[in-house]
C-alpha cells in the first residue's frame, strides 16, 4: 500500500526562562482514514527527545488516543510519531512557563494515496518533515544542541553550512531565522523566514514568526500580510491568531483584533493568557473598564503569580460591575 501521512500542527513559541521542572506535554493523535479502505493502524509510537538528540521517553499510542509525557523541565523537545518502526512526523516544541503547567499539543495525521489490500507503508512522509542527506543533518543537530546550550552564533554557523549544501531545506532557514531573532538581528531573522517561504510557501511557522518579526520591526501591515495567511493556513494556530490580533491593535483596528486575541485564548488558555492582558488595555482605552476589568480577573485564574497582581486586582475591584 502506497500511504503517506501530512502532519499538521500547532508550534507554540515561549519565551527563554530559567528551568524548571514538573511541566506536562500532553495532546491527541487525530489519524483521518477517510481514504484508507483497508486494515486501519492500530497505533503509533511517540518518542521525546531533547533538543540536543536524546531519547528521554516513549510510548504507544493508539489511533486516535492521547499522548502525555509528564516531569518536563523548560527547553526545547523533538516529539517524533513512528508506524511501524518509520519516522512519519517529527515536531518542535517550546516547553517554557515560570510555573508548573501543562502544554497541549495534538497531532493530526491524514493517509493518502492509493490504497492497496496490504497494511505495509512502503511510502511515509510528514508535511512539514524535510529529510536530509547524512552530512547536512549531523550538520543541523549541531546547530540544535548549540542552541540548546545558548551558543546562538554557533548554532548559525552550523545552519549557514546546511542552507549552503542544500538550499531547499526550508526548516534549517526557519532555524536560522530563530537565531537571529534572539540576537536581535531582525533584518536578518526577516530575510531567512522570507526563504523558508520562498522554500516551502505553505509552511505556516515561518509564517508566524515572520509576522512577529515585521511587528518587532514596525512593520505592522507587512504582519498582517503574512498572519493572514498563517491564519488561513492553519486556524488552530493559537500563536498566529495572537500576532495577528496585535498586529491589528498597532494599526488601531480593535473591532478586527478582538476575535483573533479571542481564538488564541480560546485555542491556548494558558500560554496565550497575555491575549487577556492586551484586551484589557483596549477595552481601557474605551472606557469599557468594567470589560477589562473581566480580562484581569481571567488573566489572573491562569496567571496566579503574576508580579503586578496586586495592581490588577486594585483595578478589579475599582472597575468590576457590581
């Protein structure tokens, strides 16, 4: 049977803090078969590895069951998704909260192709998976475990020799445009999410944080341009929806913000809890405090430590309706 698998999923981006332990990854495995005809997979293997190329943990999942990895630190993980001993998707995930949390993160797999009587996948790729040859990708786990270890200039060192090697590797673009962001060289970060699109132009992480690179740099139309299509692209991405309704606050659109700040909260309650913190200001700027008094109080329910706390609560109780 000849089969591939497209994995579509949610990337959450977190910005760098110190470690901790007691996180929790969690997410289902959503399997479309409305195109296979035959014996359908039983299950599939998840393994969790660190950033750096470390197997930590594995379990067998069945079709359409739920994965959880528990007792994660804050970092960066690799969950890669195996059918019958073949990678069919690998997918980067930002574990990062100052407090102990959960983080969701499903994953949905569709077959396709012709379908024949035998259940051997002779044929298995995953959407956005970019298969490298033996060179480029020692050259790419370099680039991830120097990351890891906040040796950012190394780690563009080792991705300009795989785009160099191979230009078609639209994720090492992504990567290096990472890089770049967290060293503050926007211009830059701007230019090589520009080719991962250019490489790849349905690949909506590039998308999003292309769009958030052109928010850093002023560039608010040029976001909307790009978050747009991120949203079109993949709805369920709770990040785009966020940046595309600050996007929409810095050109004083609020009518057209709301939904979109909204959809990320709705999408990721707890790592999108700062979407309520950005209604609040707008709905305060409208003299709606009574609204915004709403957005602290649910701020709040998520965020429990948060430093300011008791500014907001002082707000709350000022502007609350009775």
């Amino acid at each position: 049977m000849r089969i591939s698998l497209v994995a579509f999923v949610v990337f959450i981006f977190a910005g760098l803090v110190p470690a901790q332990g007691g996180h929790t990854l969690w997410g289902d495995i959503k399997v479309d078969e409305s195109q296979l005809t035959s014996a359908k997979a039983a299950s599939f293997t998840l393994l969790l590895y660190t950033e750096g190329g470390t197997l930590m943990m594995r379990q067998t999942v069945a079709t359409n069951g739920r994965y959880r990895f528990l007792d994660l630190r804050n970092g960066r993980y690799e969950v890669v998704v195996e059918y019958e001993g073949q990678e069919v998707a690998r997918i980067t995930v930002s574990v990062n909260a100052p407090f102990k949390t959960d983080f969701r993160e499903d994953i949905e797999l569709q077959w396709r192709g012709p379908v024949a009587t035998s259940t051997k996948a002779s044929v298995v790729s995953a959407a956005d998976n970019y298969v490298r040859s033996t060179a480029t990708d020692e050259l790419f786990r370099k680039a991830i475990e120097s990351s890891q270890r906040k040796n950012y200039k190394k780690a563009i060192g080792y991705l300009e020799q795989v785009v160099a090697k191979d230009p078609a590797d639209f994720r090492a673009w992504e990567e290096l445009g990472t890089m770049h962001f967290i060293l503050k060289s926007f211009d830059q970060a701007e230019a090589s999410y520009s080719t991962a699109l250019v490489k790849k132009p349905d690949f909506e992480p590039a998308m999003t944080k292309l769009g958030r690179v052109r928010i850093t740099l002023k560039n608010f139309n040029g976001a909307i341009d790009v978050l747009e299509q991120a949203v079109k692209t993949n709805p369920r991405s709770a990040q785009a929806n966020y940046f595309l309704g600050e996007a929409y606050l810095q050109v004083k659109l609020g009518s057209k913000a709301v939904p979109y700040l909204r959809e990320a909260i709705r999408l990721d309650p707890v790592t999108m809890a700062d979407a309520h913190l950005r209604l609040a200001a707008l709905y305060n700027a409208k003299g709606l405090k009574d609204k915004a008094a709403v957005e602290y109080s649910d701020f709040l329910k998520v965020r429990p430590d948060y430093p300011e706390r008791k500014k907001l609560e002082a707000y709350i109780s000022s502007n609350k309706s009775p």
